[in-house]
C-alpha cells in the first residue's frame, strides 16, 4: 500500500506527530532495519501503551502488513516490510531497577541492549543480551537471546518474569506465572506471533567486570580450527563463552576466524586458564585480553539502519559440532558463495532449562550456527545448509530469512508447535502478527 493509498484515512490525532511517511525528510532514517531494506507507507512511533493500542488499530483499519520493530537489526528481515505499517516502539526506552535486593528490573520493549548494561552496571547488575548493543530489547526478549553469559545464565528469555503487551485486538495484557501463564510462556520464544510487546521484567544478575579476549587467527585450516574451537568450549567450565566468526579469503589476506570470548569473573588468573587453550587454535593474527565492565562488552554504536547487512541467512542449533559440519562449513566459505559463518556456544545453563517451561524448546544442544551470504547467492546457500541438515537439531528463527514450514517445524518441535498454534487461534484469530514466522 502506498502513502496515497493511507492518506485518505486520517491517523489518529494522538498519532499525528509520531508518524513518518514517505514524503517526510526522516523516512530514510526510518524505513529500514539494520540488514533488510524496506519500504513501508509509514512508520509509527507511539510513546505509550494507549498509542501503541492506536497504531496497531490504525494498521488493522487499513488492512495491511504490520511490522513491530524495537531495534531494527532484524537479521531475520520482518522488521520492515514493503507498503505496510511499521509499529516502531524505540520510544518506549524507559529502563528501572524495580527492587535492588531482588535483582528485579524493568525495561521498556524500544531500549537498546548497550543502554540498558551501561544504566544497570552501576548497580552491579546485568542481563545477557546478544553481543550487541544496538539491538532492541523487544525483538531478542521475546525469542530467546544467546548472549555473552549464555552458558552461565543461560538465555535472555529465562530470566522474564514479566510480559507486557498490546495484543490484536488492542487489549493491554501483562502475562507472567501467575496471570495468563500461557500467554507468558508463549512470548518466550515466539512473541512476535501474539502481539506487540511494550516491556519486560526480569531477573538481572550480579556482574562487575569481567575478562573478554578478542582473537584472530589465520583460518587456511578452517575445518580443524572450528573442531578444536568447538572441544575447548566443550571442556571449559560454564563461566567461559564464546563466539567464532569466519570469513573467507579475500584479495590480500587469507581466510580469517575472530574468536571474542568471555569469562564472566573478575579474576584474571582464572581466567588466563580457562582462555589458554583458545590459543592454540591457529597462527595468530592479533590477541588481546582485558577486564572490563559489561557495558564496554555490548557499546551503544548507533549505526544508521540502511539495509547494509548480508540479507540471506540459516540458523542451525548443534548437538556438538562434528568433522562433517566442519568442513561442509570450511567448503562452502571457500567457495566464496556464502560470505560469513558464525557459531555461537550455548549449553549449560541453557540446557538446565526444561524444555516445555518456555516456548523456546532447544535444551540439549551445545551450539548454533549462522550462515549468511547475499540474496542472490541464496541457492548455493541452501546447497550448503542441506550437507548440514543431518547434523541441525532445531533452529533460531531471529536468524534465519525462510519462511518454509520445515523452517517452522525445526523451530517449533512437536508438542509445542500445537500449543503454540492454539494459543495464537485464542490471542490473535485473525493472524494480525503473520510476520514473524507462519504459525497458520
């Protein structure tokens, strides 16, 4: 739908300095996420629970796509959307530490991951979020969120204690245990299917400094250093987590592999053995080690969101990483068809999450793997990821473009897809949030 095709429809008059159309000198700034470029007829940026209520009304009135963004890196691309309405809520940023003794917070759905660390470090708090800092609080709250304290706290989502939301019919709700307890699991895993969420509460955790090693290596033997990255995280006690990121060669420099990792303590003798064995994965390029605060973990960058990203991606949740997925890895970078791999340890406190407490169901598995490359290199894309196939147990859809049934299947394993899709025929019948992933 065009502006043109809106217009003859008045906003709201509440919402009618919160809206961006295409005419407006803002809609560049606006109109897409960090990775997907998007052309939408407007995007509204309510500053409260009623005008959320509004704007979603407004959407429906008109009969068009609606996308809910919080951040706007939206890996997965439904951030944005072409001709439709964009629910933007980066407004509501309000960040609160409800109760000190509890480790209680509170932070609107719009607030960015890196302002959050830096307003709850002085408290001596933290929640894990991601690896950076420009990301939304909404989108990764309500999907899962592997973070840089993933194996010692486990996932963003364990931590809520609380959910606020706008749902399809403009009802204001706020789920947790005790008040619409299946709503509340829900959102915890698949919240962008149930409605717009407008904050959180959770449990924060005590965290001062911590030791972050930011390596890179030459990654010629790209295969045998993801196995040997893979066995180090297996063995490291649950303080440590890491991330490897692998790029291919280009004119000038080999194959290169960034290993960021993170002991979440503040001793740098313990931490010199627990990261030892990372060094030894490759000829080093650049090592550094530092004690430092959460916050300089996640910093506030305030890229411009302009569609700049690699727009094609697979998510793949792992058991354990073994020789074939490996070198079906190492092959398809070398190819130079698929521009960037990354693996990203969970397990431990992940895994001491029962599976049927939240609708995120992946609690066996010990890593994830994204590979991402341009659309129009997206079919050798899914030539590599089916060499993988056999060895995918489960998928995070935040990270992965597909919309296919298979994709959703992978995500949403039996029973919890049933529950899920009867939930949304109770909170959302008419399929207003058809964005996120089909659950119809």
């Amino acid at each position: 739908m065009t502006e043109q095709g809106l217009a003859h429809v008045a906003l709201p008059a509440s919402l009618t300095g919160r809206a961006v159309l295409p005419s407006d000198t803002r809609y560049e700034r606006v109109r897409h996420g960090y990775v997907h470029r998007g052309a939408p007829a407007v995007v509204i940026f309510p500053e409260s629970v009623e005008e959320t209520a509004e704007a979603l009304a407004y959407a429906r009135g008109k009969g068009t796509v609606v996308s809910v963004r919080s951040g706007g890196h939206g890996i997965s691309g439904r951030s944005t959307n072409d001709g439709g309405v964009v629910v933007d809520v980066s407004r509501l940023d309000h960040v609160a530490v409800l109760d000190r003794t509890r480790r209680r917070v509170r932070i609107g759905a719009g607030a960015r991951w890196g302002a959050v660390a830096q307003f709850l470090a002085p408290h001596g708090l933290a929640v894990s979020s991601g690896d950076t800092g420009d990301v939304g609080v909404g989108g990764l709250v309500t999907a899962g969120g592997m973070g840089w304290f993933a194996r010692r706290d486990g996932l963003t989502i364990d931590h809520v204690t609380a959910v606020e939301l706008v749902l399809a019919d403009g009802t204001f709700v706020r789920a947790d245990a005790e008040h619409h307890p299946d709503l509340f699991w829900a959102v915890r895993g698949a919240g962008g299917n149930f409605g717009v969420v407008t904050a959180v509460e959770l449990e924060a955790s005590e965290t001062g400094d911590v030791v972050f090693a930011n390596l890179v290596f030459d990654a010629r033997e790209t295969a045998s250093l993801v196995e040997e990255w893979a066995a180090v995280l297996e063995a490291a006690p649950r303080e440590l987590t890491s991330f490897l990121t692998l790029m291919p060669a280009a004119p000038g420099r080999p194959a290169m592999a960034h290993v960021a990792a993170v002991y979440a303590g503040d001793r740098p003798d313990a931490a010199q053995r627990v990261l030892a064995p990372l060094l030894g994965l490759g000829p080093m390029l650049h090592q550094e080690a530092v004690l430092a605060p959460y916050p300089a973990l996640v910093p506030v960058g305030g890229a411009p969101h302009r569609g700049q990203g690699l727009g094609a991606t697979r998510s793949g949740l792992l058991d354990r990483v073994s020789t074939h997925t490996a070198r079906s890895l190492a092959d398809a970078l070398a190819s130079e068809q698929v521009l960037m791999g990354q693996f990203r340890s969970v397990g431990c406190a992940v895994n001491d999450v029962s599976a049927s407490a939240t609708a995120y169901p992946h609690r066996t598995q010990n890593f994830h793997l994204l590979s991402a490359t341009v659309p129009d290199r997206e079919r050798s894309l899914d030539a590599h990821w089916a060499r993988l196939a056999p060895e995918v147990n489960g998928v995070y859809l935040s990270f992965d473009t597909r919309r296919s049934p298979e994709a959703l299947a992978e995500a949403f394993p039996e029973s919890a897809l049933t529950r899920l899709r009867a939930l949304k025929a109770r909170y959302d019948p008419d399929n207003v949030f058809d964005r996120n992933f089909p659950l119809r």
